[in-house]
C-alpha cells in the first residue's frame, strides 16, 4: 500500500486491523488515549462468536493463543424473576473443549493479547484527539493534547462511541436509549454470599422485569460482577456531581425492593466502586457518504446496546474487513474503503436492529418470558 495506516483508539477492531495490516508489512500506527494497557477496567466477558469474533482471531493468526485465554463453563446462561425462581437454565459448554460455541474470555486478557501481537511501538499511548483538520487529496491533519501533530492520508476512527473522527463523516450524535446500568460486584462473592453466587450459576444470570434488571456473572475464581438495569429517563441517573457515582447507588437499591435478598446482594453489598453506565446508539442504519481518506470501524461506526451481544464481535469483524478490503486494493485506497464500507452499512444495520428489538424484549411488559423464549430460539 502506499500510505501507512493512521488507527486512533486501540480498542478490539483497532488492534486486529493493525494486527492484520502487521503481517502484510503494511506501516500502521495506533493513537490511543490512555496512558497505558491497563489505565482502567476493561469490563466483564465478552463471547466471541463463531460467526464474526473468531473469525477475527482466526484471521489475526491468533486463535491457539486466544483458546488458551478461554474461560470453560462461563458461557452458561440462567434467566429467573424478581424472586429468583429459575426460568430458563443452560449450562453451556457443549462443544469442544467446554468453551462452548460462543467462548467467554475476559475482555482485558482479549485486549492484551492483540496488543502483545503488534510490533514494539505500533500503540502511541497517552496521545489524546484534540483536532483533525481536513486537507486536500484525502489528506487530514491530527493534533493531540500532547502537543504531537501530523498528517497523514489513511485515518482510521476506531475511538468508541463519542468518536472524534466520526463527524469527518457524518453528523450523526449517540442518543440515549432510555436505560442505565451500575456497575457492581463481589470481589469474594462465592464466599461471601453463597446464596447469591448458587443462583448466579456457573455463568450469567438474568433476572429480570418490566423495567429493571440485574445482569451478573460468576468468575471461576469466586468474582461476582453485575449490571444494575433501569428503564429511566437520563436526567433520573444524574448523580450530586458528575464523578459521584455513588451518589445514584442507593436510589437503584430502592428501585428493587422486594426483590430476592440473593439479588439485592448484588447491589447493596457491593464492595465495586460503582460506575454509571447510561446506555447510547447510534441510529439504526447509520451510514455516511464515500468520504476520501477516512472511515470507522466499531462502536464509531454503529453503537449500538448490547441487548444483540455483537458490539465487540463485529467491531473484531470489521477490523479484518477492513484490513481485506485494503490489501484486495493496494494501489486504490477509495477502492478498498468504497468496499470496505458496503459491506458495512447492511452488516452493522441489521445488527442494530436486533438490539433494538430485544432491548425492548429485556426490559418490556412480556419480560422475563420474552428473554426465556428468545434463548430458548438461540439454544
């Protein structure tokens, strides 16, 4: 290819895009915002799908790598009520070697085994988008907080969901999609609170109502980590100043009284500094206009809830996408995006959809019988 490869944010599509790239010897570089691989939690399990996630790995080259990191017997699913009566219970691991069809791995172990695969200094840490500025040919400037700027003719947004790269593109904002989760957990939960951890089972729990819901996870090593859901107006979460997170805790513990003590375990004996999480998508079918030199991969490019399960699966998917669709077109950049990008819009719109959907299913008046019956379609 004749310019090398701008990413900015090295998030899972980033890293597989660069990984990719990588080993066809194309130059490429990561601009990432924080400091470091570990300047903050990566969040909880993450399924790789055999559709769309493992095929990313497969291609990256690093599927042994990536089975060795899987956790056996965590893909289990449980969905109960209110009062924890048990509705729906598969226990996972049919297949292989108990990783099941869609594996769980760990989404800071997935994150550093893509950046441990990418050439020493391919990842340019602590180097936060302030400006882009469009140039001519395709070309686009890009300033950072450190004072580093530069341009460059390929510019990949691969930064999230508040994207700065995005509005290159399309003017398109995240909206709230009317509900917010708390982020809470057990750090010795197996332990400490038995009752909790037997009605979580091996894997993840969903219990769930018309407008609320816990969503928890058992680590093998006795971790309990769970979502705290509510179907809320946003301005309801506002907490007494925007980092007091703390401060909407009590205020979702009252949200579930006469819930079962070994659920509400989950949120009043938390010892996990709480973390608001209000959720956002972009519109259904969001797509843009062949812009020269520049595109998005993952949440950058279709945020959606995770109500699908496929945001990181298909930010994965489009990272090796990409990546194809570059090297099939090694003298035509605008080519390679062009296809690139029509692959996209169809694979990320239907997606979209389904999370739309079953968000509703989740949080809806037929829940939990409407979340039994679509795992019970899955299954």
């Amino acid at each position: 290819m004749p310019t090398p490869v701008t990413i900015i944010g090295a998030g899972p599509g980033g890293l597989v895009l660069a990984r990719i790239l990588s080993l066809h010897d194309v130059p490429v570089a990561i601009h990432e915002a924080e400091a470091c691989v570990d300047a903050r939690p990566q969040g909880g399990l993450l399924d790789l799908h055999e559709d769309s996630g493992q095929i990313a790995i497969s291609v990256a080259g690093l599927f042994e790598a990536f089975s060795a990191l899987v956790r056996p017997g965590e893909d289990a699913k449980r969905i109960t009520d209110r009062h924890g009566r048990i509705l729906f219970d598969d226990p996972g691991g049919r297949e292989g070697d108990g990783g099941g069809a869609r594996p769980e791995i760990d989404r800071g172990d997935l994150r550093r085994l893509l950046i441990q695969s990418l050439p020493e200094g391919t990842i340019r840490w602590g180097q936060k988008l302030v400006s882009i500025q469009s140039l001519e040919n395709g070309r686009h400037q890009v300033d950072f907080t450190d004072g580093s700027t530069f341009e460059t003719g390929l510019l990949v947004g691969a930064d999230g969901a508040w994207s700065k790269v995005r509005p290159l593109l399309s003017d398109a904002r995240p909206v709230y999609e009317g509900v917010s989760f708390v982020e809470t957990g057990l750090s010795d939960g197996a332990s400490s609170h038995p009752a909790t951890a037997d009605l979580i089972g091996a894997g993840t729990l969903m219990a769930l109502e018309q407008g609320r819901g816990i969503l928890a996870h058992q680590y093998a090593d006795g971790r309990l980590h769970a979502y705290i859901a509510l179907q809320r107006p946003e301005a309801w979460f506002a907490p007494a100043t925007p980092d007091d997170h703390e401060a909407v805790l009590p205020r979702f513990a009252a949200e579930f009284d006469g819930w079962a003590p070994e659920l509400k375990a989950l949120i009043v004996e938390s010892d996990l500094p709480p973390r608001l999480r209000p959720i956002h998508a972009l519109p259904v079918g969001h797509h843009w206009d062949r812009t020269p030199g520049v595109t998005l991969l993952g949440d950058a490019a279709h945020l959606m809830s995770p109500f699908a399960g496929v945001g990181a699966n298909l930010a994965l998917l489009d990272g090796v996408e990409l990546a194809r669709a570059l090297l099939d077109h090694p003298n035509d950049v605008e080519a390679g995006l062009a296809a690139y990008e029509a692959d996209l819009f169809p694979r990320s719109a239907a997606a979209a959809e389904e999370s739309a959907a079953n968000l509703g299913r989740f949080f809806g008046e037929d829940t939990p019988g409407s979340v039994v019956e679509l795992f019970s379609r899955r299954g």
